[in-house]
C-alpha cells in the first residue's frame, strides 16, 4: 500500500508564506500548521521529536528544501504540512543554501516502512527542479496542492 503524499496532506496543512527567520520558528510554524487540522495532537511533544531528529543532521536536503520528520506514540497515521519560505530559512542544509520548501512529516512511533516510503517519495518529488519552480510559483494553498497532485500523477 503506497500512499500518495496529496492523500497524507491536507491542504489546510499548507502554509503559503512561512514567517519563520530561524530552525526553530520553522518547525513551530509547520507543527502549528499541523495541528490546525489535527487538533488532538501535543505542539510540544511535536516540536521535541523534530528538534531531537534535527540533532542527528539537518532534515535540510539541499536544492532549498527540508524534510523535517519525527515519530511519535499515540497518533492514528502519517501526518503532513507543507510550508514555503519566500525569503528562505537556514536550516543548516547539506550545500549551506537556505531552505524554501519543507514538508514537514509526523508518523506513529510504530511506522517504519510507510514512513520511510513517504520520505523516498517526498525527496524524489521535491529531486525534480521543475516541481520546485512551480511550487515556488504557486499562487496559493490550492495551486500548491494542485502541482503536487499533478507531480504525482
């Protein structure tokens, strides 16, 4: 069973314009997001699982973008937020360029294999140069989730 990431994102999940200046205020922006939607979710003990995963290595793949992810007990399934950062945030990523697009991904402490899975699929979306243009283009949280349908397709 290979879930598609527009099927694990909600596009309420999706912030346009990420205020963030910093790591931290990053991640707290894309777990707010989150947590719109799943109301029922723990900010903090969100944050702490990003923050300890960020520790290991920058979630920070290069070409402008991050994956920050972390796992963690008591939730139902994989959740996502996407976020788009206009004037780019450090995020301490492999070639040193600042980060623009994130997907940030929350999976049940006992996912291994879905969750590794959403990760391949995320980078091999985000891998094509023109699929990062036109998320960057994008008008807004409907544009942003109709490219990554149609990337998908």
């Amino acid at each position: 069973m290979s879930m598609k990431i527009s099927e694990l994102l909600n596009p309420q999940a999706i912030v346009v314009d990420l205020q963030a200046k910093d790591k931290n205020q990053a991640l707290a922006e894309l777990t707010d997001a989150l947590i719109a939607c799943e109301p029922s979710l723990n900010r903090n003990d969100v944050i702490e699982v990003l923050l300890e995963r960020e520790k290991l290595g920058s979630t920070g793949i290069g070409e402008g973008v991050a994956i920050p992810h972390g796992k963690l007990g008591g939730i139902p399934e994989l959740m996502l937020a996407f976020g788009r950062s206009r004037q780019g945030v450090n995020f301490e990523s492999m070639d040193g360029q600042p980060a623009h697009l994130f997907f940030l991904l929350i999976a049940p402490e006992e996912s291994v294999g879905v969750h590794l899975k959403t990760l391949a699929r995320i980078s091999k979306l985000l891998k094509d140069s023109s699929v990062r243009q036109k998320l960057l283009d994008a008008a807004d949280q409907k544009a942003i989730y109709q490219v990554i349908l149609d990337a998908e397709d």
